[in-house]
C-alpha cells in the first residue's frame, strides 16, 4: 500500500464492479434499512424509486468493500516486489455523498476512486490527509454514487 | 398507528432512539462482508492499529444508525428515499458489545422546490455508547410526504 509521499492528485484506481441482485439487496435491507421499497418488489415500483432498490448504506458499503480489496491487492503487490507496505489509518469520515440515481435489483456498478486533495496534518507529523472522490457509475454510463472520504496516510519514513 | 408526515418534524430536538446492543459477532460478519480490514477483524492486529482494540467499520455503525432510525420512526414516517448525506464524522471506535443510543435532532425542515408535495427534513444524527460518548456525527436530508399527500409516499 502507498504511502503520502507516492500519491497525487488525479490519481485514479478502477476498483471493480458489484451486481446488486434482488437478493442481496433484501438481504440488506433486512438487517438495516427495513423499509419497504427496500424490500419489495411491488412497493419499489410503486415509489420514487421505480423499482426495488437498493438502500443507500448498501451501496456505501459496497463500494468499501471494493476498496478494501483494491488497497489489499496493491499491498500484496507491493510486498511480493519487496517494498514496505504502509498501514494506512482509519477515517475520520466524508462528506457530499450523493445518492444521485437509484441502484435496481440487476444494476452493476462500477466503483473508482480520484484523489482530489492532500495536505499533511497539523496535529499528527507523521500523517498525511488524502482525500478521494469514489464514484460508482451503472452499466449504462451513468453516475449513481458519489462521495468524498478522507483517509490518513503515514508518511514515508515516519515510522510504523 | 398515524403516518409521521413533514410537518411532524420541525426543527430542534426529535428524540433519543435504542439502545441497540452490538455484538462482535456482527461486527466480524459486517467486516467481513465489506470492510475486511484487520482492525476490524483481527484482535491483535487490531490491538496495534492506532484503534487500539477491536472496532466495528465505520460503514457498519452507519448502517446501524440506519436501522435506528427507521425502528425509531422512519419506519412510521411518509420517507420517501434520501439524496445523500451531507456530512458523516466518525469520532470514537464502535466496540463489541457497545449499546448504542442515538440522538435526533432535526437542523432544517423545507419543502422541495422541484417536488412541493414533498418536503426535506434534515436530520443530525448522532449515535453514542453506554458512558454518554459519541461515536459518529451524520448530518443527512431525507424526503418526507406532507400531510394530505402522504398517501403518494405509502403508494396507494
């Protein structure tokens, strides 16, 4: 994995992509987002939605999922080239996630990421602060998710 | 049991919801489902991580929030479906075992300029464990059926 110093602005990954099957998506939104377009086939296509979607945190969820692996690949990577791995830190959040168009039962999502900012942290020398814009976008083209995570990245030669 | 409907929510305080207990094992399955991190799925490895212990993915305490909300009343609420969230701030690690409170406030309340049947509740949300500390910050709009037209939102 990357450490502050090897990333820049602009790059982009391609994380993979994620069919949402009717299936997987219930099975969800029955532990957490119970409500009933959700759930239903019926109730989606009767809502704002038009169709049974996916909840929102799913989606989220997912596109972590396909970033952890990403991340994972590139250590593995990485390590068998024998560099050092950098462990990078966990997030103090996002913001501006958008929901921008419903993700339906059969939808695949393609999921990437950009990083869009860097700076180092005041209060932590040893950290840089990225943050990345990951989008998912549909099998016909269009942007659905949308949303800007920060992430703290060590910094190379600053320890473990 | 009433539908809640837009005007159900106006600003300021709304109410605690919980607690939710949450188990290590749903934090080793959520982990291992979509945030397969060591941290989150490793004791030891998680105990040298800057967590210092095993902690439930951000995106799992979100989910979670989620379900709070929709047993708490968005379950009963004319909810039409959410744009996205504005802002979400993980402060503390979920624990095994926590019991999560959650507490709603609602920051604005507005009708839909493209949709004025429909109305835009933005809630702050804000889950903490047993000893009062908080564990995330979201700040998220959600659409809400007004009153008389809350019918549309139940589909029928």
């Amino acid at each position: 994995m990357n450490f502050f110093e090897d990333i820049e602005v602009g790059q982009r990954s391609e994380l993979g992509s994620f069919t949402f099957t009717a299936e997987t998506i219930k099975k969800f939104a029955v532990q957490f987002d119970p409500q009933r377009f959700h759930l239903d086939e019926e109730e989606g296509r009767k809502s704002l939605f038009g169709g049974l979607a996916a909840s929102g945190w799913h989606v989220g969820s997912v596109c972590m999922k396909l970033l952890v692996a990403d991340t994972q690949r590139r250590a593995k990577e990485a390590a068998a080239r024998g560099e050092t791995v950098a462990a990078w830190g966990p997030s103090p959040g996002f913001r501006e996630l958008r929901w921008i168009m419903p993700v339906l039962a059969g939808d695949t999502i393609s999921f990437a990421s950009e990083v869009v900012e860097m700076r180092t942290s005041d209060s932590r020398p040893q950290w840089g602060i990225v943050q990345a814009r990951n989008t998912g976008t549909n099998q016909q083209g269009e942007l659905v998710f949308s949303v800007l995570a920060t992430a703290f990245v060590p910094r190379r030669g600053a320890g473990p | 049991m009433t539908t809640l409907t837009f005007e159900d929510f106006p600003p300021g305080r709304f109410g605690t919801f919980g607690p939710r207990h949450v188990t290590r094992e749903e934090i080793l399955a959520f982990a291992a489902e979509f945030d397969p991190q060591p941290m989150h799925l490793d004791e030891e490895a998680a105990k040298k991580s800057l967590l210092k212990g095993l902690s439930g993915s951000g995106w799992h305490l979100c989910s979670i929030m989620m379900r709070m909300m929709v047993d708490g009343f968005m379950g009963r609420a004319a909810s039409l479906g959410s744009p996205g969230v504005n802002e979400v701030r993980w402060l503390a690690p979920l624990r095994p075992g926590d019991d999560l409170l959650l507490d709603v406030e609602v920051m604005e309340a507005r009708i839909s300029r493209s949709r004025p049947e429909t109305g835009i509740v933005t809630f702050k949300t804000t889950a903490r464990n047993a000893t009062g500390q908080a564990l995330c910050e979201m700040v998220s709009p959600i659409m809400v059926g007004r009153r008389g037209d809350a019918g549309a939102g139940q589909g029928g």
